[in-house]
C-alpha cells in the first residue's frame, strides 16, 4: 500500500551556516566495490574511520538506498546497533580509537530520473554527486570536509570502466581505480559503457606525463576535437597564469546526454553534459564553441580550486565557483578578446544576477540558510561570486592578487576551506584590512551608485552616494567599499585622466580632480569595475560623445547601451526616437576599422526583459505588449535609416576562408547576423532565407532559421531543418528552442503548446525540456501573455517534470521571480499558477522551496 508520507510536500527544514559542526571521525580510506546492473546495482563500501571527538557516527542515506548488511571490523551490526530515520542512518560506533565500517546497498540505476547518484544516460552508468548525491550510491558522510583517498573496483561486462584517479589495474570487466588525493564524496564519479576515446597529451611543466582521453559514443569521434584542444589550452594556461600543475596520470571527460548541469568537475574524471563537449562547425555555432572552450577550462580550473582546496560546507559554494568562474573568465579573455569577454560577462550578470538580486530569491554571495543545496548553484553565487573577486583584484592590485593566491594555494592545499581563509589570505599577503569588504559576500542585494558632477575653475568634484534596496531577510545594509574606475576625456576627445579606481567606503563621498584646463567628460565604471547600478544623469549628446570617444571598451559599449535604453524608454512614453542614438549607429556602421564583434554587442538592442527590469526599477509597471511593440518599431527604424550601410556591413562581413570557430571569425559572423536582424525588419526575411539555403555552418544556419521565424515565414525551412538533423539531438534542441522564442508573443505559447505535444519531445532529457520550456520563457512578452497562458503552461510542466527530476523543475521555476513587477490582472494569473504549485500533493523540497520564496 502506498505510503501516505510518500504523497506529502517535503519538508522544508533549512540548513543554517551557524549550525556547522566539525565531523567527529576522520575517514583514512574509502573503498567501493561495485557491480553494475541497470536495475540492481550493488555497491560494497569500507569505509576507514578513526575517533577524532565525542559524538555519534551519522551517516546519510539516500530514500531509494536498498540496505543490506552493515559490519564493524567485520562483525555484523544487529538492528539495535543502527537506526534509520529519513535521510540519515545513526550507528553505534566504537567510543575511540578506529575501526572499518562496511555496508552492502542495492540502487536501481535504470530508475533514476532525477539523475542525481547513480544513473543510466543512452546505456552509460554514470554518476552525479555534487552536492549530495553520493548518499544515494552509498551510506556515507556525504559532506565536503569528509575527505579521503579514494579506491575503487568496478565489476561489468563493458568495454569501458572508469573512475577517478590512477588506473591500477583492467581486464575482463572487471578496472580497478586508486584516487590518491583525499577528496569530498562529491567528487566521486564513475562511468562504464561502450565509449570511444579521442585522446591526446600533456607534459606538465615538471615533466609529469599526462594521458587525456575525451569519451564519447561511437560516432561521435569526429565532434569531440575541440574539447581535447581546449582542454589543453587550459592546461597550459593554468600553469602559465597560476602556476598550477596537473597531478594525476590521466585525465578523462566523458560526454553524457542527460545532465542536469553543465559539468562536473570530479577529480580526473569531468563528466559532461554532451552539448558542452560534442561539436562540428555544422551542428555547433560559434556561442557554442566559446562555450566548450569555457566550460572545459572552468571544470579544468577546478582541479586546484575547488578539488585541492575544497569548500568546508555547501554555504561556502562561491569559494570554488566564484573563483572558477573568475579564472575561466580571465582565461576566455587571454584566448579570445578581452573587450568582448567583459561585455558579454556583464551582459549574463545584468540579465540574471541583477534579476535575481531585485526579486524573492535575492541572497548573498554567500548564504547563511537553504532548504536544498541545489537551489543555490545560482548567478549569485556564480556570476556576482566571480564579480567580488574581480573587485578583490582591483583593490588590492595584480601583484596582491598574485601573492595572495600563492598563499592560498600554499596554506589551504588539501583543506575544506571558508570565505574567511578566503579573506585572510589577501589581508595576510597585503596587510590590508578587509573586513568592510567582507560585506559583499554576506549581504545581498545590487546597490545603486549615483554619482554627480561639480565644476569650478579648474576643478572637477565628483560626489557618490550609495544605497542599497532591501532583500528578503536583510533590510539594513550599510556601505561597502566599492571600487570606482574613472577616466577624463577632454571635449577634444584626448584622455587627460587615464584610468584610476576610487575607493568608495562610505554612504556619501566625495573625489576631486585639479588643474583642468576644460571641463572634461566623465567615463565612469570602466570596465564595470563594481556589480552596481550607476545612477547619473547625461544628455543623449554625452553619451554619444564617450560612444565614439571613450578609451575604455566597456564604457563606449555602455553608453551605447544606455542611449538604447533612454531612447526605448521615450518611445513608451509616447515620444519619437531621438536622433543621436540613431546618427551614432550610422557612425559605428561607418567605422570600418572597429572589432567586428564589438560593433556586433553595439548593433544589438537592449532586450525586452532589460527595458521591463529598468521600468520597475524606475516605478513604471512594465508592459511587456507595449516594450516588444516599441523594440520593433527601433530596430525597423534602424533599418530603414541605414539599410545601405546595414547591407554593406552584411557583405563585407562574409567569411569565405575555411570554418574556423576562432574569435576573427565569430566576431565578423556575429556582426552579419546582427546587420541582418536589422534587415530583416523590412525584407520580410528574403536575405535570412538566402542565408539558411547557402550556409554551411550551423552559426549562420540557426541564426537564420531564428530570423525567418521572426519574419513569420519558416514552415518549411524548420521541417527541412528538423529532416536533415534529426539523429543529432543537439541541433534538434535548437530547432525545439528557436520556436517558441522567436514566435510572435501572441503565439508563442500555441507553439510550445503544439511542440511539448510531440513525439521527440522527449521531456525527461534536461536538454531537451530546457530548450522548450526555456524559449518560451525567454520570450518575454510570449511568455508573460496577459491571458496567463504562459503562467499556466509553465506550472504544468513544472508539476509534471517534479515528479521525475526535482532538480530541473526547481531550476526552472526562476522564470517566475519578477512575477510581481507586472499589473494587476498579470500578478493575479501568476499567484493562480504559484498557488496552484505549492498545493500539489508531493511537490519536491526543491520546488517547494523555490515557489515559496517566489510566492512570498
Ligand atoms: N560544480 C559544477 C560546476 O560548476 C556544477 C554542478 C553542480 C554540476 C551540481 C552538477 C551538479 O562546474
Ligand atoms: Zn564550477
């Protein structure tokens, strides 16, 4: 009979930081041996403990752990000697001294959709553990400052067998594996299939040689050169930067199709979602390949930071991923151009941390409760986590980042570390006090910087205030220190003040410039030197003057980017589109010695989404009718202005030599595609159709399938695109994404309606539900339909999808943060569909703490 506490909502019980408590065993040794079966795989584990402290010996266990036998130093434990309640499983351990606790556990990996512990994934086992995954393989102290070396035997008739570390021995199904470094159960991971290898080399920089071995599926060989190459970038990088070395013999990623995530960065065994790995110029585009590039580097970087040095707890998360984040943003930036790099980082940050940050799940970088870990793998966490460092390094400087990451890696190598040790060592490497800076990793919340200006003979006073809105559970913030880069250009267009970085630390401040022979213009955060909103008041002539005038990369896109935003918020005002923002895009359309991909970021207007988030920032209720209405009328007014130029830009950009997803080309790709969104406006998608028939590259391919579905004439490219791609799952994502995104807003939710409904949306593969689901709520106004379709075709699938895989519907479910900034009729569908949510019988803890935050 069913199990009525099976049926009830999970509890919602947070987790607290305060509440951390040391382990009282160390673990000397862990060893596994496991017998894959698809429905019954059996894992033996000896687990090595000694007694460091009083206390019980608590182990998790996941719901599904079939436990079989439990042993100390072989003799058998009777049912007094253990308990298990829910997740956890207490034992009567030895009052001191050590001893080997073994236990015997059957899991059903064919059962698996949540694809968290062990699972199937097209016939390959596979394991995702992070963060608290291991304890659905086997009972465990599944907590990161548990660490131990690692020995592993797996048993299966298939021709491959892996897991971390150092291969001891193979054969006959049955490998052998022996991790050496101590690690958290997190980064534990196996995989056993038929898999073929694209392999390479790497000889450190002390002459340790390294075997590199991309697993894919046979036949997909030939899309997996581009990871093993970037996988070697990496590896040079990282010692040339950061002087770190590999230290294992072997390194392995392995490509999986069903992935929650986008990686995995499991000691010498990086498990990967396949649309990070596999990729061929005509099924990848160019955003694809930068991506690869950058996700192998960041799950590479995490060898020493976050594997090495690990975090003591889960709310200590941004110690690795803020710092990765940072490292493989610095690394894109060295491969590639760091101009672009700098503008699409803030462009990711602004479009989802600082969503983030203004609504219900608002949280600091580093969070002081959860209800699921899994929830926090957040742009917060990530995103503004890289952003602190990146201000770190501005205050303290290039050299007192170097010294203070030396000491890092000397000090903590082998620790569970805390943002504390963190923070020290740049104190103790550059004697500099950080404890008001400190105040960015535990307060959360974007604050806003206005800044003024004062000018008398010869002086220039430029006077900041800061303030910070409230967020949920913190509604006091005082002052940080906030770095403020600036420069001075002269009317003239000459620099007579280069880059300089005010400390901002009190509520108000004010910073004087003397001996100015003309009042200057003002460039202000350059290169976003802070994660703020610059509140300053500036003409359109201002802003088109630093747009063709500023030195700073990230300054001249910004005041691009700012006359785009004012001129779009006019027009919904009812005003007519001023004329400088028009003339400056005549000018960058003129400049042909500009970086492509940099006019490219220019060419392109602030999104939908942007202009509602700058609307309810300012008081105004967004309408997302009226925001997609008055984009539309910019962008073809745009083009009717410059179509001559538009399409001299279209034809110059063409790139005739041979594939290459370098940034030469994807920049001169990406700046055709954005001449020909323009274009498309008033040529009813004639160029974007000549463009998809004579393509051969998916980058221009799917960018034109994009623009004739806007031009609402795609039927038959999309069923010749979905014939000719068929057996390539990934392309097939695209063609499922690209619909509903680029629908018209009145239908975008009948195309996902008529898609979700068909027989290769294949919903349990997170790819796949992502790109549906995720086109239609990236459509803004499709997606926020003022009938509440939108709403209620999302919370349907959130329902459904929470019963298989809690993790993807929680991830999802973000869609709905800014639900209140819309109007009333609006709100009151979005309540409809949350409420509707939150009643169901057996809502999953991640789902039910996500729609409770945003419901509140
Ligand atoms: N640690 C992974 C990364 O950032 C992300 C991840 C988290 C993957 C949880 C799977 C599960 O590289
Ligand atoms: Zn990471």
């Amino acid at each position: 009979m069913a199990d009525k506490s099976l049926d009830a909502p999970a509890a919602q019980v947070p987790t607290q930081l305060s509440d951390y408590r040391p382990y009282p065993f160390a673990l000397t040794e862990t060893r596994l041996d496991v017998t894959l079966a698809a429905e019954a795989s059996s894992i033996l584990a000896e687990l090595d403990f000694s007694r460091r402290a009083p206390g019980a010996l608590v182990l998790d266990i996941g719901k599904a752990v079939d436990l079989r036998r439990l042993a100390i130093d072989g003799a058998e434990l009777d049912a007094a000697q253990w308990r298990r309640d829910g997740e956890i499983l207490r034992i009567d351990a030895p009052a001191e001294g050590s001893f080997t606790l073994s236990s015997e556990v059957v899991v059903n990996p064919s059962a698996n959709t949540a694809f968290e512990g062990l699972y199937l994934s097209g016939g390959i086992f596979c394991t995702q553990c992070e963060a608290e995954g291991f304890r659905h393989i086997t009972p465990y102290p599944d907590r990161p400052d548990v660490m131990a070396p690692f020995r592993v035997t797996l048993r299966a008739d298939l021709p491959v067998l892996l897991s971390n570390g150092n291969p001891v021995s193979a054969g006959d199904g049955v490998a052998v594996w022996h991790d050496p470094w101590p690690k958290p159960a997190y980064l534990f991971a196996l995989v056993a299939g038929d898999l073929r290898a694209v392999s390479g080399q790497f000889t450190t920089a002390s002459g340790r040689d390294v075997a590199l071995n991309v697993w894919v599926r046979p036949g997909d060989e030939s899309r997996a050169d581009y990871a093993l190459e970037s996988l070697i970038r990496s590896m040079e990088w990282d010692e040339k930067v950061y002087g770190r070395e590999y230290d294992l013999d072997l390194f392995n990623i392995v490509a999986v199709d069903d992935f929650n995530m986008g990686a995995m960065e499991n000691k010498g065994l990086n498990i990967f979602n396949s649309k990070l790995v596999l990729a061929s110029p005509d099924t990848a585009t160019d955003a694809d390949y930068e991506r690869i590039e950058g996700v192998i580097a960041h799950e590479y970087f995490h060898n020493w930071t976050g594997n090495r040095i690990t975090c003591r707890d889960w709310f200590q998360l941004c110690l690795k991923e803020g710092l990765t984040v940072f490292r493989d943003q610095q690394f894109t930036a060295d491969m590639r151009s760091a101009a672009v790099k700098r503008i699409e980082d803030v462009l990711t940050l602004r479009a989802r941390q600082f969503r983030e940050d203004q609504g219900p799940l608002a949280h600091p970088v580093r969070p002081d409760s959860y209800v699921e870990i899994n929830n926090f793998y957040t742009a917060t966490v990530y995103e503004k986590g890289a952003e602190v460092i990146g201000m770190l390094k501005l205050l303290v400087g290039d050299e007192g980042y170097d010294k203070a990451l030396g000491l890092y890696f000397d000090r903590h190598d082998g620790d569970a570390a805390t943002i504390e040790d963190w923070l020290k060592v740049f104190e103790d490497a550059t004697g500099r006090d950080l404890s008001q800076f400190k105040r960015w990793y535990t307060d959360a919340g974007t604050p806003v910087v206005t800044m003024t200006e004062d000018w008398q003979d010869g002086h220039l006073t430029l006077r900041f205030a800061q303030s910070t809105p409230p967020t949920p559970g913190q509604d006091d913030k005082p002052p940080r220190v906030i770095p403020i880069a600036v420069g001075l250009i002269s009317p003239n267009g000459d620099e007579v003040v280069p880059t300089t970085v005010l400390e901002m630390t009190e509520a108000e401040q004010e910073f004087s410039f003397d001996g100015l022979a003309a009042r200057p213009v003002v460039s202000a955060l350059r290169g976003f030197s802070a994660p703020v909103m610059l509140d300053r008041q500036m003409d359109a002539t201002t802003r088109a003057f630093l747009l063709s005038h500023d030195t700073d990369p990230f300054a001249r896109w910004e005041a691009g980017r700012q006359l785009a935003r004012e001129t779009l918020l006019a027009m919904l005002r009812g005003e007519s589109p001023g004329a400088e923002y028009l003339d400056a895009i005549g000018q960058l359309l003129a400049d042909e010695a500009a970086d492509p991909a940099f006019l490219a970021l220019c060419l392109r207007l602030p999104s939908e989404e942007e202009i509602a988030t700058v609307q309810a920032q300012g008081g105004t209720t967004p309408d997302p009718d009226a925001i997609h209405a008055a984009r539309e009328a910019l962008a073809t007014e745009i083009a009717r202005r410059h179509e001559a130029a538009l399409e001299a830009v279209y034809a110059r950009m063409e790139v005739s030599a041979p594939y290459r997803p370098d940034a030469d080309q994807s920049g001169r790709r990406s700046l055709r595609l954005a001449a020909l969104a323009l274009l498309n406006r008033i040529d009813g998608g004639r160029r974007a159709a000549a463009l998809f028939a004579e393509a051969g590259n998916m980058t221009e391919r799917a960018g034109a399938l994009g623009l004739m579905i806007q031009a609402g004439d795609a039927q038959q490219a999309l069923s010749e695109f979905h014939r000719e791609f068929s057996g390539v799952r990934l392309v097939i994502d695209k063609w499922f994404m690209l619909q509903p995104l680029h629908a018209e807003p009145d239908q975008a939710v009948a195309v996902a309606q008529h898609l979700a409904a068909r027989d290769d949306f294949d919903w349990k593969n997170p790819n796949r539900f992502r790109a549906l689901i995720g086109g239609l709520t990236a459509n803004h106004a499709g997606f926020h339909a003022a009938d509440g379709t939108g709403y209620d075709f999302l919370a349907d699938w959130l329902l459904k999808m929470d019963a298989v895989n809690p993790q993807i519907a929680a991830r999802m479910s973000a869609a709905f943060e800014s639900w209140t900034r819309y109007d009333a009729d609006r709100r009151k569908h979005a309540e409809a569909a949350l409420d509707r949510i939150l009643s169901a019988p057996a809502l999953s803890r991640n789902l039910g703490e996500m729609i409770g935050r945003i419901r509140n």
